[in-house]
C-alpha cells in the first residue's frame, strides 16, 4: 500500500522515524517535497496523478518549507489544490494556515475562550512602542510566521524596545507583541491526537525561552485533567488533529502559548513510555479513513 509524507526534507530523522513507521504497517512511503513541485495545468501528465495510488487516499504532513511570503502563500495554494483533489490532508490546509500563523492563532484562542496571555498586533512602530508600554514594560516581540523560539526577543528596556521597533519598522515587519509571563523558565508541552492527550513534558530551561531548540531539557510531566481539558480544546481552536500546545502555568492559571501543527516528538520520546510515531501514523491512518 502506498501513503505520502508532505515534507520539505525527506531526511530528517523525524520523518524518517515516521517512514519506519508507516514500513512497520505495511505502507510504502511516497514524498511530496513541496519546492520541488512542477504543477502543469492543461496538459496530459496531471497533477492529481501522483495522488492516485494513495490508500487511503491522505497524506501526512510535516512541514513545507521555511521560504519568503511569496513562496508561503505558493505552497498553502499547492495544499489547498491537493485537497481540491479529495486528498484528506492531516492537518488539514486550514489549520496549518491558522497554526503557522501566531496571529489567527491568537485570535482563534482567544474566540474560543481559551485563556492567553495579553496580546497587541500591529504594524506601526509607534503603535508597537505604545502597546510595549500598555504591557507593562515587559513584553515578548515574536515574529509572526516562527518557531523553535527563532527570533523571539524579550523587550523590557525601553531603549533597547525603542531600537528594536523602530528598526524591524524600516523592514515593513508585523509586531507581535505579547506580555510578559514569569514561568521560572519552565513550560509545558502537550501532544494531542484527535480527541486525546498521547503524551507531555515540562521543558526546563536556563532562560525564559523553553524552547530544544533553545537548549531546554524535557522533564516527565503528569497530565492533570485540567492540562488535558485545556491542550483538547486548544488544538480544536485551531482546527489541528496533530497538535503540539505549548501551555505556561502563571499566576493566573494555565495559559496557552502557541499551538504547533507539525510537532516535533524526538524530545517528548525522552520521557515518555508511549510509542509517540507510532500513535501518530495509527492516528493518521485512522482518520485519513473518514
Ligand atoms: N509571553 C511569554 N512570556 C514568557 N515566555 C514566553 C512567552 N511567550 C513565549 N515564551 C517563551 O518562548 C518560547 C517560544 O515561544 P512560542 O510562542 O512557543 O514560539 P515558537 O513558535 O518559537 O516556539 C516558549 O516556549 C516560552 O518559553
Ligand atoms: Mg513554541
């Protein structure tokens, strides 16, 4: 039987762990490397063709590529089209398009009232330096398309804030600004799967930015029901199947960050007994059915 990873590297050791994956139950594994992608419209080779062995017809995807707006926007268009084609995408177009996008992920949050912290977005320096202000001073600027923590800057100087805005204003950039939250650099990472929490971890860190990437350590984590409820009706939020919620736990309660809809899961496997690729390509396999 043959399935379809979406993915712009084939090489990286969390799709091949999920390749083995998909081996071990019997698939064979095609690669859909969206850069690559010659799309020819009216002529005998069809696009859709490279679809039509797909059993069940789906495909999982791990990511499409960092590029510049442009190509972003160019790539969304070919999951969109692949979609046209009733391939059933997980995730699905839509909410790749809402999770990748720190914005309409802060705005579904906030809809479906999940509690957030304090957020202001804008696109003129001025604006940006007063929201610095109406957020105490304290404020984290996050790019608006990012992760692993990449380019995240904690501003809570107003000299260096002022430096900051006025200079990423000359680039035309979006400013994402978010207030502070003292989580004594500890935060939490949940992995939902449909309507289950497969597993979690603490991330522990030497600074606030929690992030691997960063250097932070996963750590066990025993999932409360209110963790579970929370990270459940996040990824809803923004339409994910695959989720990985970032969740802080401030003085006001838990609050969520972020949600991630092609998760990392090398770190999680760390401390946690559950198969985590396992579960996924299960998952996947699952609801690629309906
Ligand atoms: N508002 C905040 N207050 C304090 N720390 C934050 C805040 N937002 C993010 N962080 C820290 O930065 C990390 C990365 O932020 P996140 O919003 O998850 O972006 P990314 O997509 O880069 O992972 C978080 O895991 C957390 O440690
Ligand atoms: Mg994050």
């Amino acid at each position: 039987m043959q399935t379809m990873i979406i993915t712009p590297n084939p090489s990286d050791p969390e799709v091949k762990i999920l390749s083995n994956e998909f081996k071990n139950q019997g698939y064979n594994v095609q690669y859909f490397i969206p850069s690559t992608i010659k799309v020819n419209i009216g002529f005998q080779s069809k696009f859709e063709k490279r679809f039509e062995s797909l059993t069940p017809r789906a495909a999982l995807v791990r990511g499409f590529g960092a590029a510049a707006t442009q190509r972003i926007f160019f790539r969304l268009d070919i999951l969109r089209a692949i979609e046209e084609h009733n391939v059933k995408l997980i995730n699905s177009r839509e909410s790749l398009e809402i999770a990748s996008d720190k914005f309409l992920t802060s705005v579904s949050l906030e809809k479906h009232k999940i509690p957030t912290p304090k957020t202001i977005i804008c696109e003129e320096p001025h604006m940006a330096l007063e929201a610095y202000e109406e957020l105490g001073n304290d404020c984290v600027l996050k790019p608006l398309y990012g992760s692993k923590g990449i380019g995240i800057t904690r501003l809570n100087d107003k000299g260096f804030a002022e430096n900051v805005i006025y200079s990423l204003g000359q680039l035309n950039e979006v400013f994402y600004l978010q207030e502070f939250i003292e989580h004594y650099n500890r935060d939490i990472r949940i992995l939902v799967l449909g309507d289950k929490v497969v597993a979690g971890m603490y991330r522990v860190g030497d600074s606030w930015k929690t992030n691997l990437y960063t250097g932070a350590k996963p750590e066990p984590l025993e999932i409360t029901d209110e963790l579970e409820n929370l990270a459940i009706k996040a990824a809803k939020a923004v339409k994910t199947e695959i989720a990985g919620v970032d969740i802080v736990e401030s003085e006001k309660g838990l609050l969520v960050l972020e949600v991630n809809s092609i998760p990392g899961f090398i770190g999680l496997q760390k401390v946690t007994e559950v198969n985590i690729a396992k579960e996924i390509i299960s998952y996947f396999l699952e609801s690629a059915k309906i």
